[in-house]
C-alpha cells in the first residue's frame, strides 16, 4: 500500500524518477515496475554510519 500511495498520488506525478535500496525485495519491487538501475557507475552516494544513533546521543 505505501508504494501504491507514493506512486499514484497527485501531488507526486511529476516526479521523473524514484530510487530505492533493497538488499532481499527485489522482486516486490519489480512489481511497481522498479528495474535494476541502467548505468550504476553514474551513481554516487554518501552514506553518514550511525547517524540514527548519534541523534539519539545529542537529544
């Protein structure tokens, strides 16, 4: 149901592309239509480790 909400809803319809990270669910996404990326070494990213618990130590 999330995917059907963040794909069809109204205010969303002009987003040209939507990325996502699986490590296991490939196939439920392929459902949605989500394919394997065409060209991954255009690709970059930063990846910040425990972010989620040095909030957690600030708050």
């Amino acid at each position: 149901m999330l995917m059907s909400l963040m794909l069809f809803h109204p205010d969303l319809q002009g987003i040209r592309r939507y990325m996502l990270a699986t490590k296991d669910a490939h196939g439920l996404y392929a459902q949605f239509g989500f394919k394997a990326i065409e060209h991954p070494d255009m690709l970059m990213g930063i990846v910040i480790k425990d972010i989620y618990q040095n909030v957690h130590e600030l708050g």
